[in-house]
C-alpha cells in the first residue's frame, strides 16, 4: 500500500478512489430497481418507500466501510404529483 494508507480500514482512499465506490453503490441500486434517473451529482430513487430508504441506508453503510467522510441528503415524496408530470417514479 501507499503512504497515504489507500486500502487500510479507515484510511482516506487516495483522490479519485472513492467515485469507484459511489458507482459501485449506484449500480447496486440500478440493480434492485430503485435507481429510477441520473440527476445533478444525485441519483434519483424510486419505488415502494421501504425499498427507497434500504437502498439509501445500504448505499450510504457500503460506500462509508472505505470513505471515511459520506455526505447523503434523502428526501422523501409520497405521492409526488411530479410523478405524473413526467418527473421521477
């Protein structure tokens, strides 16, 4: 490993390494079938809300194992008029 600890529990990844696990954790999410859209820096959830919510929390559990600094912003809408304007399901 380098100086920088890059593989060590806890360690900083080096620069660039933490998108890996981001797109990692998106895909997932792709994969269960709630990532409904790509938005600005944000990927859009869909679905029953149950499954929303456990795809945030094993997202954010997944991706905050290695980077030791994870911001995530959730907002839920039950029953979003944006739905039927076209918006995300």
């Amino acid at each position: 490993m380098d100086a920088a600890g890059a593989g060590t529990p806890g360690a900083a990844p080096v620069d660039g390494e933490h998108m890996a696990h981001i797109e990692r954790a998106i895909a997932a999410a792709q994969q269960r079938g709630t990532a409904s859209a790509a938005a600005h820096y944000a990927t859009v959830l869909g679905g029953d809300v149950a499954d929303v919510v456990a795809t945030a929390v094993d997202a954010w559990a997944s991706v905050g194992e290695v980077v030791p600094h994870v911001v995530t912003h959730l907002t839920i809408s039950v029953g979003s008029p944006s739905a039927t304007d076209g918006g995300a399901r």
